[in-house]
C-alpha cells in the first residue's frame, strides 16, 4: 500500500541540560528580558488544574545559526526553563514528503552531534545571562535527547487505526531511527505504548522519539519534553551517586591501613546527608511539578512514557545507591568509633598498670 504524504507537520528535537540547583525563574524572566511563564493549558483538552506548577519560563528564539537537517531548514528554537535547576532546548523542523521518507530523518537526528553543540552553546549563553538567578549555576556534561514527529494531516487523509494498521511497520522504523526493515518482534514492541483519547488522535511512545497525529498536540508534546527533562535529572543525580560510591569503596578499601582506622567519618555523613537531602528535594520538585490530575489522557501518557523511559527505575536505582553510600559510611563510622574505645580503653589499663608499678621502682618510693 502507498505511504501516505505528510501534508502538515512539525518535527521537535528536544535535548535537555542540568543548569543548576534550582532557578528563581520569576528573576530569570527579568533578567532575560524576554519570554514568558505560560501554563500548558492550551486547548479545552487540559483541566483547570493541569500544568506544572510553576509554571516553566519559556523563551522563543530564531532559528539563526540553527543547521539544516536532511535538507530541513529550522523554523524556530526555543528555551525551557524549569524550577528545578533544568534547561530543554527545542528546535523545529518542518515535516513534508512521504511517510515511508521520515525513518531516514529519525536516523540522521539521532544523536546528532550538530544539534547537540547548537543546544549547549545557547544554554551557555543564557545561564551566563540569568546566572544570579540559579543556585549553584553549572552547566553540566550530561545530555538527554528525544524526538517528537508531530503530524496534522496526511494526504490523502488517513484514520489513527488505519494508519496504525495499515503503516505500523514504517512508524516502527521512525521510532526506532532504523532504515532498514525490522521484525515483527522489533514492530509490534515499538508499537506497543500508544493511546488515543478519540477517534482522530493518536500517540505512539517510545523510548528514543514518539509520533503524534493529534489536531491538539501541545500538551502532549508539553509533557513528553517534561518525562524527557525529568529522565535527564534521574541519569544526572544517577551519575553522582555513581562517584560517591566508588569514593565510600575506595574510603572503606583503606579503612583498616595506618591512622584510618581513627578517622572520623562525620565529614562524609554529612556530606551523604547532605546528597540525600538534594535527591529528595529534587524528587519532590520534580513529581510535583507536574499535575495531572483530573486528565485521564494525560495522566495515561505519563505513565507510558514514564514506563518507556523507565523512570520507576532509575528511581528505585537512586534510592538503593543512597542507602548502600549511607550504609558503607556508617559502617566506617561505627568502626572508627569501636576502635577509638578500643584504644582509649587500653591506654586507661596501661595507666592503671604505670600507677600501681610506680612505687616499686627505685627512686619513686614514697612518692
């Protein structure tokens, strides 16, 4: 069967940066002189109550400097500022041509190392800009990317289920960035996270890009960006446990040498303490910004592509990392504090010993 054409869509490329502890974004918003902090509430689709709170500072640029991808001229660019400390870059690109034609821009828009230089340099650029307003502002190595092909309208027109059905195979391979034909194990898996609130919408999730044939798809894309942010800031915090316990292996591999054995860990308990305070306020931050309740649709994507991103994992991988750094410390700690007993004990008996030979030694008698 022919692949339909795409007779309107958009392509958003989303790469996110960790910028800092947290952004007073109200100053970022003055200090930036630009931009504005909108709700998600852009069509009758989102309750009252969904959002995110507060509601991120978003700043739209020109695609100057943006490169072409595929032969596809940027239409703009645009700056996600979130309260938690984190930055999304979006750049869009136009869709048009053949279905068939898009797992050949997916594959080239993977990773893609031009884009990614693109995106740091602008964040660079506007972190030294609103710099007063972050705490701890650095703009750190870790990157998260996500595509999201959003379509409008086929020509000839063509149904969510029929597309689906009849074209899941080619979206696969958009999905997955991959040229070539897949299995039928590799489709039906790609396919699987989808969901649809009408007959005349659909989102397919995946972990790498999601295609979305929605006429009403900005809250959709708004939370996508945001799971994409929120996976960035997991990986992030992921990779400081990741140095703080190879630093507790490498303290308890030489805790039993020389004069270690009493040290004092309260410098390191205070510093785990002080990580599991980050995490949890981070945590915090980042589950309760986004709301949802009263939106069944949104509340579904969420879950799909939290489960798409395994973000239950990687939560549940930062809570046992905490526990085994705290555990490896306090371990140390109980330890060291044993061991000074131990010997404080041992220099008390040997000053009861000098005591009771004292007087028996000449020169001390009478004494």
């Amino acid at each position: 069967m022919a692949s339909p054409v795409v007779a309107r869509g958009v392509c958003h490329v989303l790469v996110a940066f960790e910028v800092g502890q947290s952004i007073d974004l109200e100053r970022s918003e003055r200090l930036a002189a630009t931009g504005a902090r909108r709700p998600w509430r852009e069509s009758r689709r989102a309750p009252q109550q969904f959002g995110n709170r507060p509601a991120p500072l978003r700043i739209v640029q020109d695609a100057a400097g943006i490169p072409a991808v595929a032969g596809l001229e940027p239409l703009r660019g645009q700056i996600m500022l979130y309260d938690f400390g984190a930055a999304s870059v979006s750049v869009t690109f136009p869709l048009t041509g053949a279905l068939e034609s898009l797992p050949a821009l997916s594959e080239e828009l993977y990773g893609h190392p031009g884009l990614h230089a693109l995106a740091r340099t602008r964040i660079a650029a506007l972190l030294e800009i609103v710099a007063p307003a972050v705490v701890r502002p650095k703009l750190a190595d870790a990157v998260e990317d996500y595509v999201i092909f959003q379509i409008d309208a086929f020509e000839p027109p063509v149904g969510p289920q029929a597309l689906l059905r009849e074209h899941g195979a080619i979206i696969a391979r958009i999905l997955r960035a991959e040229q070539g034909p897949v299995s039928e194990d590799e489709v039906a898996d790609a396919l699987a996270a989808r969901l649809a609130a009408g007959a005349t919408d659909l989102a397919i999730v995946d972990w790498n890009a999601s295609l979305v044939y929605d006429p009403e798809p900005a809250e959709t894309c708004a939370v996508l960006e945001f799971a994409n942010v929120q996976l960035l800031e997991v990986r992030f915090l992921d990779e400081q446990l990741d140095t703080a316990l190879e630093q507790a292996y490498d303290t308890l591999g030489r805790a039993g040498r020389g004069a270690a054995i009493l040290r004092s860990y309260a410098a390191d308990l205070d510093r785990i303490a002080e990580l599991e305070a980050d995490a949890a306020v981070l945590f915090e931050r980042v589950t309760n910004a986004l709301k949802l309740v009263g939106d069944q649709y949104l509340s579904r994507l969420y879950t799909l592509v939290s489960g798409r991103l395994h973000l239950a994992d990687w939560d549940a991988s930062i809570v046992r990392k905490l526990q085994t750094i705290g555990g490896i410390y306090q371990k140390l700690a109980d330890r060291a504090t044993a061991r000074r007993l131990e010997v404080l004990e041992w220099i008390i008996i040997l000053l009861i010993a000098i005591s009771i030979l004292l007087p028996f030694l000449p020169g001390f008698a009478g004494h």
